[in-house]
C-alpha cells in the first residue's frame, strides 16, 4: 500500500503548489483549401521558379475567387514588378496599402516597395499633337495606350522605349526615348506627314495619248492571255485526238463494209459473219462522225483561244519619237513643236521607228469530211439466212 499513499501525496503536493494537470486536448481541424487558396499557392510556386507570367495569372484568378485577400494583391504587384511592369504594380501596392490596418506588420513592406518604385521608375506623358487625327493609334513598347492611358502620366522602367504613331493615311513615325530614374518627361508626337499621290516629274505626251495601262494591270491581262493560251492548246490536242479517233474508226468501218459485202448477197441475205460485220461496221460509221465533229470543233476552238490570247507587242522604247527639234526649227516625227522641246546647235537625226512585221495570214485547217454512214442492221431487205 505504500505506493497509494504516495501517489496520493504527490497529487496532495501538486494541488497545492496551484499547478494544475495538462490534458491533451484534440488538434483543431484544418481549415479546408479553397480554390482561391489552390492558385494562390501554385501562383507562388510559378513566382520561386521565376515564371512570373504564369505567377500573375494564377493570382489574378486567386484574387477574382477571393477580392478580399491583401496577400494576393501584394504578390501581384511584386510578379508585375518582376516583369517591368512598374505602373500595374504601383497600382497593386496601392490597392493593397490602403486595405491594410495600421497593426498588420505588412504594411511597412508594402509603403517600402511604393517608395522604392517610384524612386526607380520615371515618368512619360503622351501628348497627340494639335490636328491629329481621331484614329491616331500609339503604341509603347509594342503595347496600344487606351483610353486615360494617352495624355496621362505612365510610370515606366528606367532605360530605352519606343514610340510608334500611326493613322490611315500618314506615313506614321517611330520615336525612342531614353529615361533616367526619377525623371518626367513630356512628349508630344504627330503620325507623321500625310500620304499623297505620287506626281511623276516628267509627263510624256505620247505615252499618255496612247493610254498605257499599269505594270499591274498589264501583268495580270498578261496572266489571262497565258492562261487561255494553255486551255486552246489543250483544245487542239484533244481535237487532233479526236480527228484521230474518227480516223481509225474510219478505217474500221471501211474494213467491215468490204466484210459486209463479201457475205451478202445482192437481196442484202448475209450469213452470220455478214451480219456482225454489219453491226460493227455501223458502230464504228458512228464513232467515226463523232470524232471528226468534235475533234474539228474542239480543232477550232482552241484555235480560237490562241488567236484571241496572243501576246501583246512590246512597246516602242522611249525617247523614239515627240517632241525634239533641231535648232533649224525643223520638228522631228511625232507632232511635238519645235518651242516646246529641247533645243540643241546640231541638227538631230530623225527619230528611228521600229518595222512592224506583217504576220502571216492564217488559214482554218481543212474541214473533214465525215464517212457517209454503212448500211446499218434491221434496214429494208436486210434479212438472216443460214442456207448460204
């Protein structure tokens, strides 16, 4: 019993002494993740491996399930900061800095980043000039400036930038600018000087009575003709094919007329072999027209598309003609007179003028003329005899 007596006197001197027994008492439970919580920590994992783009858009979507959370607002502003973003992250910190309370131990890293950007940064002010047009587009480091963004104030990194204007109709303008830390600077930029038409220097009088089309227009009439070209060479050969076709065919027939006539009698009465030779010799009389028509049709046409499709002659050269005159006052070829041209103390020679070649003229390939059809099976007095 020895061993009651002390264990009741050490819980006697325990009560006494005032301290009283530690009871394990049950962990609290967790507080469960949300999905704010989930891109918020895998935005901070994005940030400790240097991905700070992917960083911001796990915080941005933290911070649209959970607008509340200051946290997410002050990371947002140093993964902006990060990628030399220093007027978005400025705005972070503010936003930030003016949720927390005076207590929250947060707020002194929070007015140090502020102080430290705008120590860091420099400031650019973007003016349009006086008549710009309305649609002017600027861009800054390849960035387009929207709404408050152009005549305001834009907190930059220290260092290059550029500056593109443009508009419908000007030429538009790049302009670099080069920042120091802590410096402001205003700049007011125009997109450029306006587009006009191109004025040729010398107008010449011959090529403008002629009407010479553009080097556009003429490649493309060029493209047309070529094309139409290839098709009517294509339509000659199928119709040469096709005169071919009705040839042979021609041949044929003839052959089975010869067939016809040797196992027939004069009452057109024809054994077995006279009327084969009759029904083939038919069928070949009609492939033979067939192929003479199409092939000179097709023959014709593409004929046709050649002659329509040839290429345009090539325009004298420059200078052949018009406008210059001798100082004799005698004018050259080309109806230019002799005060309106360029006078010199030796008489020039007469302008050369290219010779034009006569072509050929062209003939139309012979018509053919189609076999007359053979006399074809089931006609009057045609009949099947097997007592030849």
């Amino acid at each position: 019993m020895r061993w009651l007596f002390g264990l009741l006197g050490l819980i006697a001197v325990t009560c006494g002494a005032g301290i009283t027994p530690v009871i394990p008492a049950h962990a609290q439970p967790a507080r469960p993740q949300t999905p704010a919580d989930r891109a918020f920590e895998q935005g901070r994992d994005a940030s400790v491996k240097g991905q700070f783009g992917l960083a911001c858009q796990y915080f941005r979507e933290s911070l649209r399930l959970d607008p509340t959370a200051v946290g997410t607002l002050i990371n947002l502003g140093d993964c902006e900061e990060n990628q030399g973003h220093p007027d978005v992250a400025l705005a972070y910190y503010e936003q930030a800095f003016g949720r927390l309370s005076i207590k929250d131990e947060r707020m002194t890293l929070v007015h140090e980043r502020i102080s430290s950007l705008e120590k860091r940064s420099a400031r650019l002010e973007l003016r349009l000039g006086s008549g710009a047009p309305a649609e002017t587009k600027v861009t800054l480091d390849g960035r387009v400036l929207e709404g408050k963004e152009l005549g305001g104030t834009l907190l930059l990194t220290a260092g290059n930038h550029l500056v593109v204007v443009t508009a419908v109709g000007y030429r538009g303008s790049r302009q670099g600018v080069s920042l120091g830390s802590g410096e402001a600077r205003t700049l007011t930029v125009w997109p450029g000087d306006p587009l006009e038409e191109a004025v040729p220097t010398f107008v010449d009088t011959s090529a403008r009575a002629s009407g010479i089309e553009s080097a556009e227009k003429k490649r493309g009439r060029e493209g047309r003709a070529q094309v139409g070209r290839i098709l009517g060479i294509g339509a000659v050969s199928l119709g040469v094919a096709g005169l071919w076709v009705g040839s042979v065919a021609g041949l044929f027939a003839l052959d089975r007329e010869h067939l016809r006539r040797d196992n027939c009698d004069a009452n057109n009465v024809c054994n077995p072999t006279g009327y084969d030779a009759a029904r083939s010799g038919s069928t070949f009389a009609t492939v033979s027209t067939i192929g003479f028509l199409a092939g000179a049709a097709a023959v014709a046409g593409g004929v046709a598309l050649i002659l329509t499709n040839r290429p345009s002659p090539s325009a004298p050269a420059s200078g052949a003609s018009g406008g210059v005159s001798a100082s004799g006052g005698a004018s050259a070829s080309g109806g230019a007179s002799a005060s309106g041209g360029l006078r010199t103390d030796a008489a020039l020679p007469a302008p050369l003028r290219p010779a034009t070649a006569t072509p050929p003229p062209l003939t139309r390939p012979a018509t053919a003329t189609a076999i007359a059809p053979l006399l074809a099976p089931g006609s009057a007095g045609l009949s099947l005899s097997h007592t030849f």
